[in-house]
C-alpha cells in the first residue's frame, strides 16, 4: 500500500472514531432509559452470566454508562475503557453510586493504552457491534489478555435467517448513523479472525453469549 493510501486509511479510520464518539456522546443522556426494556426482555441475565464469570484484574472495553458495575464479583479489580466522554461521564457516576472502585479512561478499543499480557479478564457487552473495525478491536483485546485469561463478550450479530440478514444489511447503515450500532455484524467470525481461541459460544436469536482465549 502507498504512503498516501495508508494514510487515507488512517484519517478515514479517525473519522470513523469521531463519528461512533459523538453518536454516543448525544445519546448518552437517554441511553439506560432506552435499554431499560431490554434488560427486562432477558438482557440483564445475559449480562449476569457473561460478566459473572469476569475475575481478578478485568478490563472492560466500551464500559458506557456502567450498566455492568454492579455485576462484578466484589474480588474483582475493574478498569474501565470508552471512547465517548459523555458515555463515560455517567459510567463514573454510576460507579460511585454504587460504592465501586473503578478505573476508568478515555480510549480506543483499536488501540488499548496497556501492556501486552495486562489483564486476566476482558469484557465487553454490546460493544463490537459499534466499533469501527472490530477485528482490531478484539486484537488488541487478545494482546492485553494473558495468556490463559478470559474474553467474555455479549454481543449481537446478524441474523441466520437469510431474509432478516438482508433486511439487517440494508437497516445497519442507518442504525449505525442514529444510534451507533450496526445490526449486521459477524462477531463470532471476527473472534476467530482476530486470533483468539473461541471455547464457548451460548447461542439465542441474534444474542451471542462468547468466551474465548488468547
Ligand atoms: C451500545 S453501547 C454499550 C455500552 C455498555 N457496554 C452497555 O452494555 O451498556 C457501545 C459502547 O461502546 C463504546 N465504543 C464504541 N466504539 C468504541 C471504541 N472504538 N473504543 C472504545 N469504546 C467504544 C461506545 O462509546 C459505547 O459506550
């Protein structure tokens, strides 16, 4: 690839970033009122299972508003990461509310601000449906993870079924531009194409339920 090329790649990718950044940062105020729904239709057991399972140091990527704090084993060291300020800004209000110690920063998922081998948990919960390259993403996922740690992910992907993969085709771009996420994502393909090990998928609908190691 030329110089040129790849720095097209570059800024386009930071215009991407910009772009997730500020969808959340607008939604950020009405985020848990619009998921509130959800966790009752079976999403907050989703999540108890996933981050139950979180132990020891734990990094959590795209942390939002911290609707996840409270699920953590009270042995559990918590950082925090995301990319919009705002989404940020309630997850640390959320945090002390509930009397949690957590870490939290501003950062990218493409480009964690840690050590190789950092972490014995990662988590990430309906984050990689919104992120501009996810591979990357759970690359550098893989790299923070030690070995014989733990990625624990809740995501959802594109529907099996052939018509509703093409209605999701067809809806993702606009989703992606109101709300942040794409509905078509093949997440359990990028886990593998990022390098990690998938030892456990728990399959329902579109939701995916994921553990896999480095
Ligand atoms: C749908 S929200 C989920 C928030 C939280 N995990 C939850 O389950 O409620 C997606 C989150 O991922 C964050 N995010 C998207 N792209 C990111 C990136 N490249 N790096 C870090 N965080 C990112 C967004 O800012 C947002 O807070």
């Amino acid at each position: 690839m030329s110089v040129d090329a790849a720095t097209r790649t570059d800024a386009t990718r930071a215009d991407r970033r910009r772009d997730v950044a500020r969808v959340y940062d607008r939604i950020a105020r009405g985020y848990d009122l619009v998921e509130a729904p959800m966790d009752l239709l079976g999403g907050k057991r989703r999540r108890e299972r996933v981050i139950g399972r979180a132990a020891g140091n734990t990094l959590e990527v795209g942390i939002g508003t911290g609707r996840n704090v409270g699920l953590y084993a009270t042995g559990v060291a918590l950082t925090g990461i995301d990319i919009s300020e705002r989404m940020l800004r309630r997850g640390r209000m959320r945090a002390r509310q509930q009397s949690r110690r957590v870490r939290l920063a501003l950062a990218d998922v493409e480009r964690l601000p840690f050590p190789n081998a950092t972490f014995d948990s990662v988590t990430a919960t309906c984050v990689f449906c919104s992120v501009p390259d996810p591979v990357a993403g759970l690359r550098e996922v893989a790299r923070v993870c030690k070995p014989g740690g733990t990625v624990l992910l809740l995501e959802h992907v594109r529907p099996r079924n052939r018509l509703l993969g093409k209605v999701s085709d067809r809806l993702s771009p606009l989703t992606r531009r109101l709300f942040g996420p794409e509905i078509n994502r093949r997440t359990e393909d990028n886990v593998v194409a990022a390098g990690l090990a998938v030892r456990d998928v728990r399959r329902r609908g579109i939701w995916r339920e994921i553990t896999a190691q480095p």
